[in-house]
C-alpha cells in the first residue's frame, strides 16, 4: 500500500483521517533514495534516528548519526557558546550548519548527482532527578527539496510535559520524525506541516511554542503568522514578537523581568494605549524592587479579539502586530481570556513583580463571576492567583456619556464584587493613573476603524506619530485612498 501524508476513507458521510505510523514515516523516508543525511542529538539519546534504523532500508538515508554528550566533546564539535549554555537556538543551529559542511565536503555532487541532504539535529533536558523542571529542547532540520538548491531550514523549541524522563525521550523521537517526513513531504503546506507535527502525539505531551522557517522553499512564510497557527491550533498558550517583529522565545525574554503588560485589541493602537503606557509605566519603576533595566512592557492581544465571523482573521493580526512593533513594543498573542492565567504564564518565566495596566472597563470586567465559573473557587480563587505575587493594577479613567470621569473611587461593580473590590482597592491593588490628557478619554478604537473604514478624516490626530501613515501606506483596516476622496466630495 502506498502511503499519502494522511489516507483519507469515507464511512458514511463522514471523513476519516488515517494517520500514518511513525515507523510508516520513517520507512518512507529510507525508501527514497534521494534522501540522506545526518542525525545529531544532544540530551535525550538518539531517539529519533532509532526509528530510522528500526524501521528498516536506513543504509541509503543515514550518513551519520551521533550524540555528544559530554560537553567537552560537544565544545570540540560545535564550539563554546557565549553564554556556555547547551539547550539553546544558536547551539542548535550550530549543530546543524556543521553537520551540513561535512556532508557537502564528504560526499561530492559529481558522484551524488540526485542526492538531497539534510542534517537533522536535537539539543534538550529532559526533566530532572527532583522534578521540579520538566526539561525544554531545540529542535531542528535543514535539507534540500532539490539537489543543485540552497537548504531550506526549520527550527522549533519545546516544552516537555510529562513527569517521566523516559517517555520524555520517546515523545521526542516521535517528534523528530514528524518534523523529518513533514520537511520533506509538506513543505508546500507549512501550515498542515505544523499540525502534522503532533501526529501519534498528544498535546498533553509536549507544546511547541516557537517556529520558524527559512529559505528558498519558505521564502513567503511569515513565522509570525506560524506562531499564530501554535496558538490557534493548541500547541501554546503563548507567542511572543520583539519590536523587530522577529518570533521570539518567551521563556528568553521573560526570564527574571519585572513585566508590565497592557491587554487590548489595539485595532489600531491608540494615543489612549501610549498614554497609558507612558503613565503605568512611570509608575511601576516607582514601585519599590522594580529594576528599571530588567522590566519588560508587553502589549497582549487575546486570541478571542483576533476572531472574526468565528474564525482566525489573520490579515488583521498582521496589522496589529507590525503596528505595535514599528512603536518598538514586545507584543505577544495568547489564549488567555481570563487575566489571571495571563499572570500565571508571567509567574512560570519570572518571580520579580508584575503590573497591569488597564482601563476601567477592563476592570469591571475581572469582577464579573461569569468567568471564573469552571473553578472550583470560582472568583476568589482567581483572584487568588491574579494577586499572589504582590501584583498591582494602574487604572487608566473613562469619561462617561455624561462627562463624568470615571476611576477607581467611582466604578460600579456588581453589588455582590463591592466588598471583594473594596477589599483590594484597600490594600492598594488598584491604583489610579493621575494626570492622564484628558482629550484623549475621548478616542475609542472602535470609533477610529469606523472613521478609517468610512473614509471620514480626523482620526489621523488620534494616533501616535506615525501609525496613521503606515496605515494609509500599507491600506491597512479597510482603509482605501478612493473612500476619503469620495468622502471629501
């Protein structure tokens, strides 16, 4: 039987996916005899290419396959990172360049005419002998889909789940061999070949919460817009862009930060949003054991405002996300609908305080019981773990349709939240922005897209420098040179 990337039937009227095997994967692999290359793992044992050599037919497809373990023998190999660290993107990526200078030095096209070669290559700790860090690795291959064609390359960091080093190892083997056969037999669907990545998996085993694809083969990939596919499709909870709007490691930025993070749609970013950024943020390197150069401001956008008519608009995500980095912010995009998980994610990467800045409505909405009713606790459990780590709300104020400025002395909560919400505005959780422009209380982003989309004039000054001429630029937001002439006439 030959082997598709998934064997479709049909039983009834429904669509049954067959996935294939893992030892199917790799045997398809050793089969093609275009295909070789080299194994290099580094932590776990060499758990992928067991599969390869088990599965049968592997002369024709491994060159090579190693492990350096020890570290002086893996600094002879590869070199003496800077930071002397071992599971990291830039030891990972060393491994596979030498891996593929050999191959291309050892093996000459001449008598290779037809070979694609890769260097397939793992460094990770799996999870301690205590049990306290489940363990994280860097996975990667760069290959060739033609012979006379530079490498394509595709880089992934994970984070183990389970509790057993041993099924560690296997989940990581598994994995290897999806990203072996995806490589070569899904790079014109990158998308599919993310998802292909958990076949004979289970998301309770590993999450993947970084990607990125480069070279000729990936040349109109946008990895921000692959991260993205991480989150919608289960993989993270989480991805992050530095203000370059480059994919980042969250667990490398985050790392011991004090972090100051602002939520909203930023649809499009507002004076509003700079105000209370500007404003929060004087404020939070006040607090007392707030390092100022070891604090982080990240701007959030939940999965749930990406959504439109139900699903992942991803041109708007686009949007927002270049918006927010040509202003040099750190954005990131996560599942998060409640505030408190989005503390508990900072908790899991730093200990150092935290900040939320917000506006008011936000606030109220964090004292609605609805969202907390799949706890057990329900509200104050959440609230438990929203404040634990001697977290601090800064309030930005709303004006009210009667003019009435609206802070934290006067917000209305539901009467059964006033003494909860009494009892944290007491203990000074929350904490007014003061001396906020108070032109700026009456910009709404909702108005604003409305105004673009419309091609009304006006909403330009209610943007920060900048943004209204990428927006103009780029036709971003339903924006067409053609609607404000019409509109002027």
């Amino acid at each position: 039987m030959k082997l598709t990337e998934k064997d479709i039937t049909l039983k009834g009227d429904k669509i049954i996916e067959h996935v294939p095997s893992t030892k199917d994967k790799a045997l398809r692999i050793n089969l093609n005899e275009n295909v070789y290359g080299t194994f290099s793992e580094i932590g776990a044992g060499q758990e992928t290419v067991r599969h390869f050599f088990r599965a049968g037919g592997s002369s024709g497809t491994i060159a090579k396959a190693m492990s350096a373990y020890d570290k002086d023998f893996s600094d002879a190999i590869y070199g003496i990172e800077d930071d002397a660290r071992y599971v990291t993107e830039s030891r990972l990526k060393k491994m596979l360049m030498h891996e593929v200078h050999i191959i291309e030095n050892r093996l000459k096209r001449d008598k290779h005419p037809s070979k694609m070669f890769f260097s397939y290559a793992n460094t990770v700790a799996t999870i301690d002998f205590a049990k306290q860090f489940k363990g994280h690795g860097w996975v990667g291959i760069k290959y060739q889909v033609e012979p006379d064609e530079d490498y394509n390359e595709i880089t992934l960091h994970i984070r183990f789940k389970e509790n057993d080093a041993r099924l560690q190892q296997e989940t990581l083997g598994i994995l290897g061999v999806n990203l072996v056969y995806g490589a070569f037999y899904k790079y014109n669907d990158p998308k599919k070949l993310l998802r292909y990545l958990y076949d004979n998996l289970d998301k309770d085993q590993l999450e993947i919460d970084t990607i990125n694809f480069s070279g000729p083969r990936f040349a109109d990939v946008d990895n921000r817009l692959m991260s993205l596919q991480l989150v919608k499709n289960g993989m993270t909870d989480a991805v992050m862009f530095n203000p370059q709007g480059k994919n980042v490691l969250p667990a490398a930025i985050l790392y011991k930060k004090n972090i100051l993070a602002l939520r909203g749609s930023f649809r499009p970013v507002t004076k509003v949003n700079i105000d209370m950024l500007e404003k929060s943020h004087k404020m939070f390197i006040e607090e007392n054991k707030v390092d100022k150069n070891k604090t982080l401001v990240v701007f959030e956008i939940t999965l749930s405002n990406l959504r439109s008519e139900g699903e992942i608009n991803e041109r708007d995500f686009m949007d927002r996300a270049e918006l927010l980095c040509s202003l040099g912010q750190t954005v990131m995009i996560s599942n998060f609908q409640e505030y408190y998980k989005v503390v508990e994610y900072f908790s899991s990467y730093t200990k150092a305080r935290m900040g939320l800045a917000m506006g008011v409505n936000n606030l109220v909405d964090i004292f609605d019981e609805k969202y907390y009713r799949h706890l057990s606790g329900g509200i104050l459990e959440a609230f438990g773990k929203l404040f634990y780590r001697d977290l601090k709300v800064f309030l930005y104020p709303m004006k009210d349709e009667d003019g009435t400025i609206i802070n934290s002395e006067n917000l209305k909560v539901h009467p059964r939240m006033k003494e909860l919400y009494k009892f944290f505005k007491f203990n000074g959780k929350v904490i007014d922005i003061p001396d906020v422009h108070e032109d700026h209380l009456n910009i709404f982003s909702r108005e604003v897209l409305k105004m673009i989309s419309k091609g009304q004039t006006g909403w330009e000054d209610m943007l920060p420098a900048g943004i209204a001429e990428l927006i103009k630029k780029n036709n971003l937001f339903g924006y067409h040179p053609e609607n404000e002439l019409t509109e002027h006439k």
